[in-house]
C-alpha cells in the first residue's frame, strides 16, 4: 500500500497523507486536490474505492466509419476524455464493412437509452445521404451534434474544420517554394468536405498560379481516403507532371509517397508532399509529413460543449462552427525541382 501511495502522490503533487485521506473518504480535502489525486488513480491504473467510483451521469453514443485513419481515435480520445469530466459515458460505436451501418448503430444507441449522439464523419457528410434520418433521431428526443460535413437542412450543431482555408495554406506554401504544378488528391466528390477542398484549391490555383478552372481541373484527381487510394491519385497526378501534391488525409500522403518512391523520385528532393489531419505518429514517418493540422483537440471539446447544452435544454445555435487549420511544415516538402523533367 505503501509504494502505491507514494506513486499516487507522486502524480497528483500531494503528500502520502493526503491520498490516504481521500481514499478512505476523510474531511478537510479541498474538491481541487481530491479530483487531482482521483485522477492520478485513474492515470495510474488503480481501480478507485467502490465509495469513490464515479456515478455516470448517462450514456453518449459516439459514432465513426471507421478506426483505420488515426484522425479518428484522435477525435474519440478527446471526446471521450470530455464527456468522462462531466460525468458522462461514451459508448464508441464503429462501422465496419459488410458490417452494422451508421443507422444501426444510432438504433441501437437509442435502444440503449444514450443522452445524446456525436457524429463523426457520418452520412451528414455525404450530399448523396438521405438527411431525414437525423430529423427522425431528433423526433425521438435524442440530442445530437455533427463533426465534419454540414447539411443545410438538418437543425443541430455542426463543428467543421476551415476545409477552403486549409488549400489555401497548402497551396501557398507550395507556390512560395517554386511548385507551379500542384495536384490535389482527395476521396469521392459527394462528400462536404471534399466539395470545400476543392473550391478552396480552384480560389488558390486561380489567385496564385492564374489558372482558370478548367486548367485547374486537370490537377484534381478523386480516390479513396486510404493509403492505396491516394498512392493511386498520386500516380496519375505524378503522370500529368506534377512536382507536388497536397492530399486530403495523412494516410493519403502516405500512399502518395510510395508512388514517387515506385517511380524513383525522391520525397522532397524531386515531388513535394502535404497531408490533412496532423495524425498522432504522422511527424515520424520517413520523411517527417508536412501537412494541415485538424484543431481535434478545440473540435472535439466544443463538439462536447454543444451536445451538453442540448441535453440541459439550452440549445446551441443549429448551425456551423467554423475552426481554422494550421500547416505544419516538416520534411515532405521542399523547393520545386530545378530540372522537371525528372517527373515522368
């Protein structure tokens, strides 16, 4: 016990005494020093007193595609983490190809009794989707809030990122370094978030490099959001000359590295890569990724204020929440090369 307690003081900046007083629920802990020492059990790994355990506030359902892209995990961590210090439970609920389907998985979260739903990436992204699901949802009195993408006609709390405005870092980042043959690779053109990308490229090709939106059209090229799918954008971007690509997820980037690489060309030295996300790990691929940084950390917190007010009857405005990316400049791109032809 000794030892234990010694780590647990360690953590939280306390002494030995203090743990022990409120871990056998004694007075005179200020509320701040408790939650502190509470935590550092947690972090520790320590299971709490049965006295001390946490009463759950409710169930929140939190739904992603997938758990494949980093970007996702990302966003459940700090979603999960905010929920938890308001006393609240996530439930994280994933799709899985051939498997249960967003509207599954929303059913059964109801089914559940859950206080509130946050979307990740859901079919609110997809102009292709029927809408009228979240109007049912929202029938059945289930709060809910919508990261990434934005349906006009849904009435909820939307929280994107500055899609226009993360090509417009990427593109003048690229055209200070020499590029003038920039490509973009992004997923499906029925997504919101691809729709932005693209406008904002078109804006910067047009304004940075004088090309009209024809011309610029040609450097856009549609796939997966994988890594195979943006090792295939890549290729046939790399194949109408282009000296750097900006892609529209780290995991692209990735692929659109081992396309230069299947080609001889060297990542930065002869083609110029940028990612979307800042992924955790992202900053030690070989080279380092330069890319844009999605504020996970600010989204994911106001997506959780959002759905609280919901859920306490103060509804935030039904609308967007606009949050500005942020380029990170690391090892993936350099100045254009000085003799093109060594693009193929």
């Amino acid at each position: 016990m000794t030892a234990r307690l010694a780590d647990i003081a360690a953590q939280a900046g306390v002494s030995e005494a203090t743990v022990s007083r409120v871990l056998n629920g004694r007075p005179g802990v200020a509320a701040t020093t408790r939650e502190s020492v509470l935590a550092a059990l947690d972090l520790l790994g320590y299971e709490r007193p049965a006295r001390l355990a946490k009463r759950s506030a409710g169930l929140v359902g939190l739904i992603t595609p997938e758990l494949e892209n980093p970007i996702f995990p990302a966003f459940a961590q700090v979603i999960g983490q905010a929920l938890t210090r308001q006393g609240y439970t996530p439930v994280l609920a994933t799709q899985t190809p051939g498997g249960s389907t967003e509207d599954e998985l929303t059913g059964m979260l109801v089914e559940r009794g859950v206080a509130g739903i946050i979307f990740i990436s859901g079919l609110h992204a997809d102009t292709s989707a029927d809408v009228e699901r979240y109007e049912r949802l929202r029938g059945n009195g289930v709060p809910f809030v919508l990261i990434n993408g934005f349906a006009p006609r849904v009435r909820a709390p939307f929280i994107s990122p500055d899609d226009r405005a993360a090509m417009r870092l990427a593109m003048s980042h690229l055209v200070s370094l020499g590029h003038r043959r920039i490509g973009l690779a992004l997923g499906p053109a029925r997504f919101v978030p691809v729709q932005r990308k693209i406008e904002g490229f078109l804006r910067g090709a047009a304004e940075d490099l004088g090309l009209d939106e024809a011309a610029a059209g040609e450097l856009i090229e549609h796939s997966l959001f994988t890594l195979e799918g943006g090792q295939a954008a890549a290729a046939t971007l790399l194949e109408r000359g282009c000296t750097a690509v900006i892609c529209a997820s780290d995991m692209m980037a990735l692929g659109a590295i081992r396309a230069a690489r299947q080609r001889g060309l060297a990542v930065p030295a002869d083609v110029s890569v940028i990612g979307y996300d800042d992924s955790p790990l992202i900053a030690f691929t070989d080279p380092p990724l330069t890319t844009i940084r999605q504020p996970v950390p600010a989204m994911g917190q106001a997506a959780v204020r959002a759905l609280l007010e919901e859920i306490g009857g103060t509804p935030a405005p039904h609308s967007e929440f606009v949050f500005l990316p942020e380029l990170v400049v690391r090892g993936s791109t350099a100045t254009a090369p000085s003799v093109p032809g060594r693009i193929p």
